[in-house]
C-alpha cells in the first residue's frame, strides 16, 4: 500500500496552524492541515483580542465574518479602581475612531469564525484541510522522512510527510511525541475563566484589571463582544490561592468597585482555559518536527495573549520551511534549529525580556508593592511609546 | 501535595469547560488524555502530583487512590 505523501503535515488548525499552512500551500507545498474538532474555534478558551496590526502584518484579511466589536484603547485599573485610559480615539483623534476614513486599534474576534476563516485562506492558497482528525503519532523513516498516523472520523490513516508541525494548542501531543517537555509550570498558567454577558456597558476599550485581591498572579477583563455584550473574566495562578478561578470571577462581579456595573449582568456563554504566563519553550523543534502557537508557548508572559503571537510565529515557521524544503537538505533536528533561531530574532528574544520582567514582577513579596508594579507595567505595556506594543 | 500511591481522577463532566488546563499542567507522557480532551480517567496516574487538580477553574477533577494490589488487576 502507497500512503499519501506531503511536503508539510499540520495538526491543529488554530492561528498558527492554518498561517503557517497557509504560507506553505501559498508557496506551492504539498500541505496537509487536520484538526480533530467538527467546528474550529470552540470550546472557545480565549477573550479573541487582536491587533489590527497584527492582522495587517500577517496577511489576514480584516472582515466582519469574523470581527465582533472594535476595539480603540485601553482602560488599566489598579486594584482600587483608578485608571489609566490609554484611548486612541483622545491620543490621535484624526487617525482612530468610528467615523468614515478612521480607524480602529484593534478587534475582538469570534474564534469559531476567526479560526474557520483562516482555515478558508488556507484552503484556498492549496492546501488540504480535514477536519474531525485527529493525530495519534509519529516516527521516522530512513529515507528522512516521517509517517504520520491520523484518524479521520473512524478510520486510520498512515500519511508521510518531510515535517511535520505542531500546533496542537498548549495541550501539545505532538511535542511530547518527540519527548519535548511541554508542559508548564503551575506557578505559570493562569487558570483562567470568563462569562459573555448581556446588560453590561462597555465603550470601545479593552479594560484590564490588575491588583491581588482580584486575580492573584494574574488579571481580570471586561472586554467589547459586539452586539451589546461584553465578555468579563479573570485568570489566576492556583499557588497563590486556595480558591478557584470560579470563585474569584464570582467575587469580582459581585464585590469589585464594578459590582453596581454588572449588577444586572446576565450571563450568555461560559468560557475557560490555561494561559501561559510563562517564557517560549526553549527547544521547539525536534527531528522531522517543529512546533508553533501555543505549542510552543508562543504567547505574551504579561498580557496571555496569543493570536498575534501565533499569526507571526505560523508566518516565521512558514517562510523558514518554504526556504528550507526547496533546499533539500535533511530535516534533522540540527537543521530545523533554524527555524527556532529565526523566530527568537523576530519575537522570541522579545517574549523572553517581557517573561523577565513578569517573573521579577512577581517575585516581589510584598503584594501592594507587587500590585503597583504589574500596574504600572500594564500601563506603560499599551502606552503608545511602549518598545513591545507590536506584539 | 504530592503522594506517591497511584491514583485514578475522576472529572466531573458537567462541570468541566473543556479547557484543556489539565492537559497542559500535566507532567504524563504523551497520550494520558481522555476522549474529551482532559487528562486520562481510565488509567491510573502513578506521578500523582495532582497539579491537574489545581489548575481547573471550576475544581472538578477529584480522585481516589488505587493501591497496587487493585492496579495490577
């Protein structure tokens, strides 16, 4: 029996599955993209804030299938409920806003149409897309290529690729194939919880919560979802509580300085997930294999977010192959490291500085001392001056 | 926090958001999930760091011990 070959395999169809495959496909790749989900996006485990930067700079089409409300700036709080309002639409009133000719800062996306969207610019720059597949493993075989096993619905595929690419999400089963240590530290994943709700007002901003009392190690939001509603949550880091991320959302709507704000919330979905407060992974590559997104931790240590880092990360690993493959040297772990060195010089080196300055940010015992400064790091991280705010 | 009998979690599935925290705390091999995306309830866990525990917002992995005599069964 022959097995279908491709250049690239992909498994996950998120942000840096279906960019990198698309780049890929784009360039003229034989590029097979499985996830295992019947509808990309959901469970949804994310807030779907983005840039719009960052959507212009990766190539993504801005459209309303996807777009839920547009963002203008920033509203910082400290735990007491003083702010910082960092509002493009005051700080560049001729550039930002709502009216014909301006523009926006930013979205918050519907990840079902955001990630269906991007899987639809996949498939259309060539690549193959199945869905309901799921990947059970990989070796490799001695003319340097690999056999990937699938499952499609109910049967079991063998296919060979040259690489293969994680982009399995934080819960990477693909870099723990290849014996990559992915899992994270517990002092480093935010477990994080969020309602969608009806009947609380919001005005273009995304605001951002800081202070112990309400998300110890982490944070809490209360974000634009369009259509009137807003998306309200919170991560914290298990050690430094004995509640859960449950208990503390709770608390916030009910006791913060907002709780006449959401005392009429209504809540419309319930939304979770673990967002790394943690550095890249150090080794993201592995023979026949490279790992993207959230498998390899691509994701902002301050903020948790992950879209944009994971757009950029799917156009770096996509360019570094597409260089790579017509070189038609062997896809060895030695030769892949390439493509680490290259995403460290253009994001990585960067995400490590902003993990730097977290881990000292928490490393502080003194909580109101520790509070004032993940305030202040916060404000000066959107501020427009700010040397990170490209990512 | 940590023991060293083996245990088997149990998740409560109606609770649980699909969030995949477990999965990404879990210190395991490859393959100790569930069919839904959490860690493994069909095996015993012999680490049994429960970090898993820790880690899920709405606190609905819970476990009981297996002691050897019933693992190896």
């Amino acid at each position: 029996m022959t097995f279908p070959e491709y250049d690239v395999v992909i498994i996950g169809s998120g942000p840096a599955g279906a960019t990198t495959a698309r780049i890929l496909a784009g360039n003229g790749f034989q590029t097979l993209l499985v996830d295992k989900r019947q509808e990309l996006g959901a469970p949804i485990q994310c807030s779907g804030a983005v840039s719009r930067h960052a959507l212009e700079e990766t190539g993504v089409p801005i459209s309303t299938e996807y777009i839920q409300e547009a963002i203008y700036g920033f509203g910082i709080y400290n735990q007491e409920g003083r702010a910082n309002f960092i509002d493009y639409r005051k700080l560049k009133p001729d550039e930002y806003g709502s009216e014909a000719g301006k523009k926006p800062l930013g979205f918050v996306v519907d990840r079902r149409r955001f990630d269906r969207f991007l899987l639809t610019q996949a498939e259309r720059a060539g690549a193959e897309t199945w869905l309901k597949t799921e990947g059970l493993g990989y070796s490799l075989l001695p003319n340097g290529k690999c056999e990937v096993r699938l499952r499609r619905f109910n049967e079991e595929i063998k296919v060979k690729a040259r690489v293969l690419i994680g982009a399995d999400g934080l819960q990477s089963q693909v870099g723990r194939w290849a014996g990559l240590r992915t899992h994270i530290k517990i002092t480093e994943l935010a477990s994080c919880l969020q309602f969608v709700v009806d009947r609380v007002e919001t005005d273009g901003l995304l605001e951002i919560i800081t202070g112990h009392d309400w998300a110890p190690g982490g944070y809490a939001w209360v974000f634009p979802k369009g259509h009137g509603y807003a998306e309200i949550g919170l991560g914290v880091i298990p050690t430094l509580t004995d509640k859960n991320a449950q208990w503390h959302l709770d608390r916030f709507l009910k006791d913060s300085f907002f709780k006449d704000r959401f005392s009429d919330s209504r809540i419309l979905e319930i939304q979770g997930g673990g967002v790394p407060l943690a550095s890249p992974l150090r080794t993201q590559y592995a023979d026949n294999l490279i790992l993207v997104g959230d498998a390899a931790r691509h994701v902002n240590p301050i903020t948790g977010g992950g879209i944009h880092t994971a757009l950029s990360g799917g156009i770096i690993a996509g360019k570094f192959l597409s260089q790579f493959l017509l070189s038609g040297e062997e896809p060895s772990k030695e030769n892949l490291k390439g493509y680490q060195d290259a995403w460290l010089e253009k994001l990585g080196n960067k995400m490590w500085k902003l993990y730097e300055e977290k881990t000292a940010i928490f490393k502080l015992n003194d909580k109101a001392e520790r509070d004032q400064k993940l305030f202040e790091t916060m404000s000066s991280y959107f501020h427009p001056e700010s040397e990170y705010k490209k990512i | 926090m940590s023991s060293k009998t083996p245990v088997l979690f149990q998740i409560g599935w109606n609770a649980c958001i699909n969030c995949g925290a477990c999965v990404a705390i879990c210190p395991q091999e490859a393959g100790f999930i569930s069919d839904f995306d959490t860690i493994a309830v069909d095996r015993p866990c012999d680490i049994a760091c429960m970090l898993c525990e820790d880690i899920c917002p709405v606190t609905t992995i819970t476990h009981t011990e297996v002691h050897s005599a019933k693992a190896k069964k």
